[in-house]
C-alpha cells in the first residue's frame, strides 16, 4: 500500500515539475523586446498625389481568421490565403495615403507563418511602415480544447503603413489587468498605444494607432482616458491623428469611447448624431451591432471631407474597417 502512495505521489510531482516547465517555456518571447517597434522601409517609390488630402483607413484585421478569431476552429491555409488576396484586393480599391493595423500577425502559427505585414506593404506600395509586437509567446495554448486548434508560437501586434516618410515611432504599452491572475497575465497580450510622427507638405503630423482592452471594463476605462489626455496634449503642438479598435461602442454605460465626443478639439469621423445607424456599425462583421472602430482628428488642424465603414470587405475579419479623409488646414 505504501509503494503505491509513494508511486501515486511521484505521478503529481512530475506532473507539477513538468507543468511548471512548460508554463515558463511557453511563456518565453522569441524575440528580444528591443525588436518589439521598428521602422522598416520598403523597396517602393513614394506615391503622393495631394499632400493636402490625407486618407487613411483603420482596420482590426484579426489576423485574417474571420468568424473564426478566437474560437475552436482552425481554418485551412487555404482559408488564409483566400483573406490575403480579398484583403489586397479590397485595399487596393481604395488605397489609403495610411492603414493602420490592429490585430496583424508576424509570422505565427495560427496564420501559417506568414508575415501579414510584409506582404501587405509590400503588395500595396507603401514607402515605410512601423510595426509593433504585441503578443510574443513560444506557445499559446488557446483556444484550450482541443490541443490541435492551439494558437501555438505567437508574434502578433499593430502596424502603420504610410506613404509619408515616417521620422519617429514609438511603441507605448498601455495599463495591464490588474484583477488577472499571474499564470493568465504572463499569456496575455499586451494592449498598444503606436505612435508614427510623418512630415505632410512641410508640416509635422502625429498618428496613433491603439488598441485597448477588450474585456475589463475598469482598464478599458483607464486606457480611454490616458489616450484622450494624450492626444489632447499633442494637439497643443501638432496636428493629432488617432484611430484605431477602442473596444467601446458608444452605448456602453462604463466611460468609454463617447469622452471623445465630450471636447470640441477632437472631431470624429462619424457625427455624433450619426452613432449606431445604418451603416456605421463595425463588429461583428455577420450580423454588426456595435461601433468599435474608430478615427479622431484635432479639429483646429484638419476639415473632415469624407468617411465610410467598408462593409464590402466582408468577412475576412470580424470588425469592418473605416475610411476617412481629412484635409489638412493650412
């Protein structure tokens, strides 16, 4: 009976000792964090037809997995690259002067190993871009069931394409959960500010590229603040640009995506008046009933002349994305 006890007892302990092993290897990086924001220039020529005009399109491209982003289902490779060529495709339709990425993949497991970023800059014709890791993980072992449908090896994060030469770039990690427990928290991505300073006809303009808490309401909060007093403080010195899945749709009773709409410095592409209707709905992308995506701009720098949310994008993602073009004052 004794050998027995002491058998099922070292069962525990290595079941314990190889649990701990696999959780710290698989929540080591693979990359070093000095690698998390880059600039990167690619081989195409600069292609500006109006310096006064800037277009831009912010967009949750999730990784191109659709309906299927974060669920128990693992698309086909196939799957992905039939997202690519409708994405490229789409893109090229309208081809904004800057796309702003949020949910882009860098070569993980979930997407194949490719290189979203890579292949959309480079397919598109931008002139630069700056990427930001965000989620950096040797193994992620979710969606948890079953174990074939695992993200694995993640490196995922947001990016900027831009036809403006980009002279600064900067990634700022935004307040973590702190109710998460650690084992979770070590997993978790972290939630982005990235910041790009680009020279449009002669003067300095600053972008921001975010993404904020999805599903703690009391650090989404926290995160929508800081960003309002961010741009705010820019927008004393600079034209100020900020776009991005804010993960709060205007209805939510929680401070949220509406304190933008709450100064006269910051306009929107959509209206306040225009919130929730037909048409302006971003997510989810089968049925839309919330607006989660959206574009600020300082009002005393730039006249909004156009936007849209462009439903015919489909399903290649879960949210839909939004243009907008503004017109830089002079």
């Amino acid at each position: 009976m004794k050998q027995i006890l002491l058998k099922v007892l070292y069962f525990f302990l290595f079941l314990i000792v190889a649990s701990l092993i696999f959780f710290f290897w698989a929540k080591s990086p693979n990359l070093e964090k000095s690698e998390y924001a880059k600039i990167v220039e690619f081989d195409n020529p600069q292609k500006i037809e109006d310096d006064s005009i800037i277009s831009i399109i912010s967009y949750n491209i999730g990784y191109l997995s659709g309906m299927t982003n974060n669920t128990s289902v693992r698309p086909t490779e196939d799957f992905y690259k039939g997202n690519m060529d409708k994405v490229l495709k789409d893109l090229k339709a309208y081809r904004p002067n800057v796309l702003a990425l949020q949910e882009i993949d860098y070569g993980g497991k979930r997407s194949y190993y490719v290189n979203q970023f890579e292949v959309i800059g480079k397919e598109l014709g931008y002139l630069n871009g700056g990427m930001t890791i965000n989620w950096d993980k040797t193994y992620v072992p979710f969606p948890y069931f079953p174990p074939s449908v695992h993200f694995g090896k993640m490196l995922s994060g947001q990016a900027i394409l831009s036809d403006y030469k980009i002279v600064e770039h900067e990634r700022t990690e935004l307040a973590r959960v702190r109710s998460h427990p650690y084992y979770y928290s070590a997993m978790y991505l972290d939630r982005l500010a990235e910041r790009v300073l680009v020279n449009i006809g002669g003067q300095e303009v600053m972008i921001f590229n975010v993404h904020t808490e999805a599903f703690d309401v009391k650090t989404r909060e926290l995160h929508i603040s800081f960003l309002k007093d961010w741009f705010l403080r820019i927008e004393e010195k600079m034209p100020v640009i900020m776009v991005g899945d804010f993960n709060s749709d205007p209805t939510y009773k929680e401070k949220g995506v509406k304190e933008f709409y709450n100064d006269e410095r910051i306009g929107a592409m959509c209206p306040e008046g225009d919130l929730l209707k037909e048409g302006t709905l971003t997510y989810p992308t089968d049925t839309a009933i919330e607006q989660l995506d959206f574009v600020f701009f300082s009002t005393r720098h730039f006249e909004l002349i156009d936007w849209k949310v462009l439903s015919e994008f489909g399903q290649v993602s879960d949210h839909f994305p939004v243009l907008t073009k503004l017109k830089l004052k002079k």
